[in-house]
C-alpha cells in the first residue's frame, strides 16, 4: 500500500522576512527555509501506520522549485521510503498545488494520504480538503488521534471548547494537528540513508491560478516603547497613559 504524504517548504517563522523588489513576493536572501511544521506530523503518522502494519511505502510529494528537495530530504531522513518533486518555480495558488497533487497521488494509486493542517507560510488550510474533493476521497481534517482497523477509520478532530469523534473509510484524506503524535528527529543513520534515497523529479501538472497575488505588505511598524520611570512614583502617569492615550483601562 501506498502512503502519500504532502510536505511544503515554509519560511522558519524565526526568519526576518522582506518583501521581494515585485512587491508580490516574499525575498528568499538570508531565508531559512523549513519542513513545514504541520507537515512533520503528517509524515510521523504515515510512519507509524508503517511500522504498525510492517508493510506499505511512504512517499512524500512536494510541489515547488528545485529548493523543495531540502524538505524532501529531510522527510526521507525522518523514514520515508521515497520524494516527488512536482517541479514549478512559479507562483500557485491553493487549488493549482491541490491539482498538481491530485494527480500524481491517483498516478500513483496512494489510498491514504496526509497532509498538514496548515501550510505556515500562506495559512490557507485548504490543500488537503481540495485535493480529497478533486480525488473523490474522504477527509478528515484537523486531526489530533487516529486509529485505523482494517477499513475503519476513526479520528479525534480539534473543534471549539473540545473533540469531535468520527468514522470513515478509505480512500481518505487526512489534515493533521498538533498533539496528534510526537515527531522523530532524523537520526544520523537516517540522514546517511536519504542521501540514497529516490527523489523523483517531474513537471508540475498544468498551473492555472484562479487567484493572483496582487500585493504583498508588511505589517505596519510598532510604535516605540516609552520608559516612564522604574519605581512606584511612575505608577500614576502609567495609569493616565493606559486610560488617556492607550484606552486600554
Ligand atoms: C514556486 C511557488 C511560488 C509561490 N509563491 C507565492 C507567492 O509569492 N505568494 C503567495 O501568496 N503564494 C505563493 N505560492 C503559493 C503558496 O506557496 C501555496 O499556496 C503553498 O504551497 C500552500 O500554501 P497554502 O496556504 O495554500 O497551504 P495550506 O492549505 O495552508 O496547506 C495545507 C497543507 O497542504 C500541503 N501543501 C501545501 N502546499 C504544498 C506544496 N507546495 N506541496 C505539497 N504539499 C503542500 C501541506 O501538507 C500543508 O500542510 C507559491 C507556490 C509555489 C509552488
């Protein structure tokens, strides 16, 4: 059995991130990039369904330039068996990475397939439930504890104020959520073991946006911070400050 897991290569969130001279895109100059975080417990789930059954194949599918065979990597170090670099060094949106995946995952007849529940760097969470719409599959999203028993699937999803239990079959589609598992670190011998593994690379299907980045902006800078003295007389200005000018009190 095929175990399809869907990995983006995000910005690390402590990067200080610029926005490129087209005013639409992020500047990748002194960027650290990143398995997206969401992602790695996508990729520890399929693993452990694995080693749980003693038998299947993880392959994890990236849409993206040549760059996302750093994320790729780092999977294949985690334990996965195999990449795909779905090949595309210019914009996409949502639904045109959904589409890319989507076929390659019925290509390659992957029945259960994982993704994070957010992508770090757009937020968009929505991949995954687009890609199990163009394929036909079940979804689950949002999951925090699986259990697969032969057909059945029940998961535990995050909701407000608790958890919603559900059922389902496969072919599925599930999004997961912090808490779900504990991600292993690659250990040495797995970082040996990538460096042999296959990272196929092929074109990205078709890209047509429906949506266009138009501008991409930084929040507005903050307002210096004002020391208004270091002991308890500077505790009446603080308090007229807080009312008058912050209205926060
Ligand atoms: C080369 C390239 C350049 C881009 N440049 C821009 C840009 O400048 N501005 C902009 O707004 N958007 C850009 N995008 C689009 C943006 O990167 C995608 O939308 C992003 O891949 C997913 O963000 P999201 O918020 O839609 O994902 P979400 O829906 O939040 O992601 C959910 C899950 O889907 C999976 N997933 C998401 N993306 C990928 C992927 N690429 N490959 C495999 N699995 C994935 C992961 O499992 C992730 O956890 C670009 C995309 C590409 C391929």
């Amino acid at each position: 059995m095929k175990i399809a897991v869907c990995v983006s290569h995000v910005p690390d969130t402590a990067s200080k991130i610029s926005v490129g001279s087209d005013g639409k895109t992020i500047d990748p100059n002194g960027v650290t990039f990143i398995v997206n975080p969401y992602d790695e417990f996508a990729i520890e789930e399929a693993l452990k369904f694995k080693e749980s059954k003693g038998e299947g194949e993880v392959v994890v599918i990236s849409v993206g330039p040549d760059a996302n065979k750093e994320t790729l990597r780092k999977a294949l170090a985690m334990g996965a068996d195999s990449g795909v670099l779905l090949k595309d060094d210019n914009y996409r949106d949502s639904m045109s990475v959904a589409k890319a995946l989507a076929v390659q995952i019925k290509e390659m007849d992957a029945r259960l397939v994982f993704f994070g529940k957010q992508s770090v760097d757009y937020d968009n969470s929505i991949v995954g439930q687009l890609t199990a719409e163009l394929l036909g599959y079940n979804c689950i999203s949002v999951v925090v504890d699986l259990k697969i028993e032969g057909d059945k699937i029940t998961a535990e999803r995050e909701i407000e104020g608790g958890r919603e239990v559900v059922e389902t079959s496969f072919p599925v589609v599930i999004t997961t959520q912090k808490g779900l598992n504990e991600p292993r670190y690659a250990s040495l011998k797995g970082i040996m073991a990538a460096k042999k593994k296959t990272i196929e690379e092929k074109p990205a299907a078709e890209n047509i946006n429906l949506i266009e980045v138009v501008q991409m902006k930084k929040p507005a800078a903050k307002q210096p911070g004002k020391i208004i003295g270091t002991d308890s007389s500077a505790v009446p200005e603080l308090v007229r400050l807080l009312k008058e000018e912050a209205k926060v009190i």
